[in-house]
C-alpha cells in the first residue's frame, strides 16, 4: 500500500451512531457506512446500518460539500454484489468490476477473498464545490483518516470477526472528469488501526 500522509487522527472526535437493522457485530455483508464532517470542529459522524444514512448526506452544508465518504461490505463473490441492500445499481455495478477473481483483473489463481469493503467519494460532477483537481488531492490526503475513523467507530465488528482485518478495501473516485473517475485498492483494514486498539 502507498504510504500516504492525513491529518492527525482524534479517536475522541468519532461519534458512531447504529440504525434499525445494525449492531455492533453483525451483519457483515449489507452493512453500510456514511461518514460525515464538521469543518468547524473536526468532528466525525459514522452512521451505521444496512443502507446508507440520508437524512446525514442531505443535509444542505453536505449536498453542496459533496465530502463524505460512503462504505459498503460485500462478499468477495461478485453473484452477492447485486443483492446489497440500499446500493445503487452504479455500486453493485462496480462491485462486479473489481474483485470477480479477486482483482480487477482475471486471474484464475488468485484467490477471493470472503469480504470486500467498496467506498465511494465523490470528486466532480453536479452541483458541487470546488474543482474535481482540488477535490481528488482532498480525498488523497483525508481519506486515511476517514478510514480510520470507519475501522475506530466500529471497532466492536473487528473484535467479533478477526478475520475483516485482512479484508480488502476498493475505493471508487466517481466524477464527470475521466482522469479521475478510477478504482483503486487502498490495503486492507489492519493498514488502519490505531496503536490502542491493535492490542485489544
């Protein structure tokens, strides 16, 4: 994985809410994240649950910001993708695309792995604020934060299932511009644990 610098991580600024259908160990498969910001504070807010939290993303500050990163567990078997609950077609999609053998590319021995987790930022396109160049390199240098703050805010799902540590994570970097519409593998989610939490 790519060694990327993000900002100073704040475990204390991570609130994580659960929604109908969640809890804090299961399910896995389904379980979607939406995670929010306050520019003013540096507050994080993880939503929990087997769609992703609307209310949160429609809020007026976030439709014009267009900053916050969604997540979603899949199995690693591509057949499971389309069954997401509250994934757009777009997503279920692109799940398809990535990891069918376990890469984006065929490959008959590698091997797929059980879960994958896809995230989505949305670089340009719309109504949004700023230009796609300034957006991309935002979510390059935040993007690790925010993953931490997803594997901290749901730290109980790791303890309950190990195994997730080692799943893959794929983000996709949607926007209108081609250059930056891509999907990239971003390691897996031992990459981003916190020193407290790796001895628990």
């Amino acid at each position: 994985m790519i060694e990327r610098k993000s900002p100073k991580f704040r475990p204390h600024k991570v609130h994580t809410v659960f929604l109908e259908g969640s809890n804090p160990s299961e399910p896995i498969v389904g379980r979607h994240y939406t995670l929010t910001h306050s520019d003013r504070t540096g507050d994080l807010y993880l939503s929990i649950g087997l769609i992703y939290n609307e209310v949160q993303i429609e809020r007026p500050y976030i439709r014009f910001m267009r900053d916050e990163v969604r997540a979603v567990w899949v199995s690693g078997s591509a057949k499971d993708a389309d069954s997401t609950s509250g994934t757009t077609s777009e997503e279920s999609s692109a799940h398809s695309n990535v990891y069918t053998n376990g890469s984006s590319e065929s490959d008959s021995t590698t091997t797929v792995p059980p879960f994958v987790t896809h995230v989505y930022v949305h670089v340009s396109g719309g109504r949004v604020y700023g230009r796609a160049k300034q957006r991309n390199q935002s979510f390059q240098k935040d993007l690790p934060r925010a993953l931490r703050a997803i594997r901290h805010g749901d730290a109980y799902l790791f303890t309950a299932h190990p195994e997730l540590d080692n799943a893959p994570i794929v983000v996709h970097f949607q926007s209108d511009v081609e250059k930056y519409q891509r999907v990239e593998e971003w390691g897996s989610w031992k990459d981003y644990t916190i020193p407290f939490l790796r001895n628990r």
